[in-house]
C-alpha cells in the first residue's frame, strides 16, 4: 500500500492511498494533484473519505466525485473499508469535531486533525475528556506506527515543545532528524516529544505551574494546554 501526501492551500495535508490499482482520496483539498496522479499512475479512485467535516478538509470533495465519478462517503459509524485486499481501520477520534475520524492500516495511521507533530488540534468545548480518550486510543497503536497529520504545524510545534521542555533530549533528536517531506511522526517519537501527550511529566506540570494553570488532574493539566 502507498500514502501519497500532498500539500494544500498554506498548510493543509491531503492523502491518496493506493495498492497500484485502486485508490482512496482523503481529504482531497487539491483535487488537481489527485486527478494527475491517478492518471499518470493508472488508477482507479474508489472513494472519497475525510478525516472530520470541516471544510478546509471537504473543499476538495466536490470536484474530485464529479471528475471521476467516485462517490464521497462517510466514515462517521464506518469501523473499516477496502483498498484492493487489504483493509483500512476507522478509529472514531472524536474532540477536535464530534465527527473525526483516523485511518488505520498496516503500521500507518492518517491522523486529520486529532494529533500533529508535536501538537493536538483544538477541541470542541466541553469534550476535552472525550478527546483525550481519542489520543489514548491513538497511543494504544505500536510504537513503531507512523503518522500522518493533517496540518504541517510542526516548526511552530516543535518550538513550543523545546520551550515546555527545554531538557528533554528526544525533541532535539526529533528535530534534527526531522527530513521532510513527508511530512511524518510515530507514534513512539510522539508519546516522547509531545507535551499534549506528556502531562503527567514532572516538566510538562512544572511549566503549567509556572504559568498558573491547573495541575492537580490529569485531564485537568490536558485541558488547560487546550485552553
Ligand atoms: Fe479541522
């Protein structure tokens, strides 16, 4: 299987998943590359699919589905689909939308908006519980998995991270084996790297401390960095 990662508009990422033959378009914002690439690469586009609803994401959809004719489909209550043999995971991810969704197969994940390089999206108001019980679902995959996000925040991201943790080695590893593109984690280099993901890190609450926010829970230390 290929992920094909595209740039859109300042910094936006589309993906085109295929097996040679068949393909999946996710979040097509550039739905010119799409077309020229399946061309070229003679494949047959299957569907149309979107990380969550918003539409920086779907802009792409309309004109992709009336080129080729592939239909635009939901994955919100979808648990997978196929690409060729092989199958593709849904992981329902809600927080950053109540419709967000991850794709899954076999040692990658295309993550929208849910988790960046060193960074999380925003969260809906009142579900930041929800939304750290997405991430945690992320966590679970192995170490190894590769991401793929849906913004290329990552300098910014980095950056901030140095600042939280000025001391932690592996985000000074992380950056200066950073090569994009693509552009990509893991989730291994993530539960290392990224403060979203590291509250109960004696650093990470220290920097809260420092700048007044609410350390005494777990969620509550989580949701005061989405704040
Ligand atoms: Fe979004």
């Amino acid at each position: 299987m290929k992920i094909i990662q595209f740039r859109y508009d300042s910094d936006n990422l589309g993906y085109l998943i295929h097996d040679g033959e068949e393909a999946v378009a996710i979040d097509p914002g550039d739905p010119g590359f799409v077309l020229d690439y399946i061309r070229e690469a003679g494949l047959r586009l299957k569907e149309i699919r979107n990380t969550h609803s918003h539409s920086d994401h779907t802009s792409g959809n309309r004109t992709l589905a009336d080129k080729t004719g592939a239909p635009v489909v939901d994955s919100t209550g979808a648990d997978h689909f196929y690409i060729g043999e092989e199958m593709i995971e849904v992981i329902p991810t809600p927080g950053h939308t109540r419709d967000s969704v991850c794709f899954k197969g076999e040692g990658w994940v295309i993550t929208g908006d849910t988790l960046f390089i060193a960074n999380v999206g925003n969260c809906l108001p009142g579900l930041a519980g929800t939304f750290r019980e997405s991430l945690d679902r992320l966590l679970q995959l192995p170490d190894e998995t590769v991401i793929y996000p849906g913004h290329d925040y990552t300098e910014r991201s980095l950056r901030r991270a140095r600042e939280i943790e000025p001391d932690n080695p592996d985000i000074k590893r992380f950056t200066d084996s950073y090569n994009p593109p693509p552009i990509v984690s893991t989730i291994g280099d993530e539960k290392r790297i990224n403060p979203y993901l590291r509250t109960d890190e004696p650093a990470v609450i220290a920097y809260l401390r420092e700048n007044g926010k609410d350390v005494e829970r777990s969620l509550g230390r989580f949701q005061s960095f989405l704040e």
